[in-house]
C-alpha cells in the first residue's frame, strides 16, 4: 500500500520538477494574502448570498478548496509518520510547515497546468485511465487497492479525478521539454575556484606570466570535485553548469584562452576554454538536466503570468 501512496504522490512531483514547487524565487510571484484581508462584509445595495466553502487559495479565479488542502496535508503527515519523523517533536513542526507551504505549491502548479492543458486541448481519455488502473490493480492485487481506497477515505471516483490531473500533467509536462534538442554544440572547460577576489586575481598573474593553469589548479582549486583533474570540467552543452556566470564566460572563448575572474555564488573563478566542438550529441544526464530546467522554466512562466491568492500561512 505504500508503494500505491509514493506512486500517486509522486506522478505530479516526477513529472515537473518537485524544486519548482518550493523554489523562493517563484513566492514573490505569488500574491500573498492574509485571512484578515479577505472581504467579509456584503455591501448594503447586495443581497447576501449563501456562505462559500473556506478557500486555501484562488489561482486565476479557480479556487483551491481548504478542505481539500487540509486533506492533502495529511497525506503528508502520514508520509512523514512512514518516514520515521515525529511532527510532535521541535524538528517535526518545522519539517511539518514546510511541508504545509509544499503541498500548497503543489496544488497550486496543479490547477496552473490544469489550465494550460484546457487551453492547449490536452484531455485523458477514459480507456487510457481504464488502463493505467487496471495496471495498478495488477501490480497490488485487487484486495490491496480496494484497501488502500478505504485507508485513504477515497472512492474510486475521487481516485479517477485524481489519477487523471496526474496524467494530464505529464502530458504537459512532455509537451514542456519536446523542444529540447538532443545534440548540440558542446565546450570541454576547466576552471579554477577559490574564496577570494584577490587570490584569484594573484593566479590570473601566474596564468598571464605563462603558468600552467592544470598545475595552477590542482594547488588552488577549492572545487574537490575537479581540483586533482586540473579543474577539469568535461564536456558540456549551455545550460548546465550551476555557475551561469562561469558557463556564458566558457563560451565566449576560443579554444586556450582563459577568462578574467569570474564572481559567482560559489566564489570566484577563472575559466579556460580547452575544445569546441560544433554538434554533438547530448548525453542522457546532461539532457536530463536540460529537460527538468525546460520544464520548471515553463512552470515559472505559467506562475508569472497567473494571479494567485492564498489564504493559509505559509513558510517563506
């Protein structure tokens, strides 16, 4: 039954990069809205209609029902109980709220992509979800689904509802990384990291009095992980190194020229263009990467183009 919860908490989180969920750069997109700013009085020339159901947020006028937050958030406890964490406990409660802001994010990506799709035409046939289910059914046994349905207070209805947002994002999200290319032009760098400007400008002096920037590397270097391969970078396409700034200053080499120190998050760094090589083909790790950065790029798209209001705290 565990491996049934993990399956359908993660087809949405698999199929769109579960960072873009809780990335801090995508909050202040997001219209934040305490309870106490939500209009409660009806203007005097209005009739007063019925009470609505309590909202968790609104994303472009479509609401995100608080009961069905709250019930999503504790499917999250239970994960966590499954995990071995105590919510009661001082680091339990903080894991807790963050998993409260998460699961929010994740609703709210949710309807976002439930909007594209209408737009876009994308639709789940009902033989495609017949099928999937049944699959499900095969894998645990007909017995052991039905009893997870009960464990979760879940009809096979809701669970059909939910099953197919599921397979919609996909969908969507395949859709996100099809214009990523499978070959390209491709640089093999090195670079040399350090902690401070200054140190870095006294090894560009070396490398300018004609220092060997292998050597040069191995003995200053701070990166560990290419330090004893003379900062050895590999080959590589744009759009995949951590350092963007190191990344833009490699490509606009020619092959054996160096770079001037280059300030990123990490440090700074001097960067040497070593091979360029027009088109090749990418390999598997580096198009994964290429493919998760398309689909949270237009997941932050999506976000920065909606109005969304949420009524619940969350953890910054």
């Amino acid at each position: 039954m565990k491996r049934i919860r993990v399956w359908l908490w993660m087809a949405l989180l698999g199929a769109l990069i579960l960072s873009a969920c809780t990335d801090p750069t995508l909050i202040p997109q997001i219209v934040a809205t305490p309870v106490s700013a939500i209009p409660t009085a009806v203007p005097p020339t209005m009739t007063p209609s019925p009470t609505p159901e309590p909202q968790a947020a609104l994303v472009n006028g479509q609401p995100i029902l608080l009961a069905d937050y709250e019930r999503e958030v504790a499917l999250y406890v239970e994960s966590m109980a499954a995990a071995g964490q105590d919510a009661s406990t001082a680091e339990g409660q903080d894991a807790l709220e963050q998993g409260r802001t998460l699961v929010l994010e994740m609703m709210i990506n949710q309807v976002l992509i439930e909007q594209a799709a209408q737009g876009a035409g994308v639709t789940v046939t009902d033989e495609d979800l017949d099928a999937t289910i049944q699959s499900l059914r095969e894998e645990t046994g007909e017995e052991a689904f039905q009893q997870w349905l009960t464990d979760q207070g879940m009809s096979e209805e809701e669970f059909r509802v939910r099953l197919r947002r599921d397979m919609i994002a996909t969908q969507m999200a395949n859709r996100a990384v099809e214009a990523v290319p499978t070959h390209g032009e491709h640089i093999h760098a090195r670079h040399i990291l350090v902690n401070s400007e200054e140190e870095a400008r006294q090894i560009l002096a070396q490398l300018e009095a004609g220092g060997d920037f292998v050597s040069l590397a191995r003995t200053y270097s701070q990166d560990t992980s290419t330090r004893d391969t003379g900062g050895d970078l590999g080959f590589f396409p744009q759009g995949i190194l951590t350092a963007p700034e190191v990344e833009a200053a490699a490509f606009a080499l020619q092959p054996g020229q160096f770079s001037a120190v280059i300030q990123s998050s990490m440090g700074y760094h001097i960067v040497q263009l070593v091979e360029r090589v027009p088109d090749m083909e990418i390999d598997p790790e580096h198009l994964r990467l290429l493919r998760e950065k398309a689909s949270r790029e237009w997941l932050e798209a999506l976000r920065a183009a909606a109005t969304i209001e949420r009524f619940v705290p969350s953890t910054p």
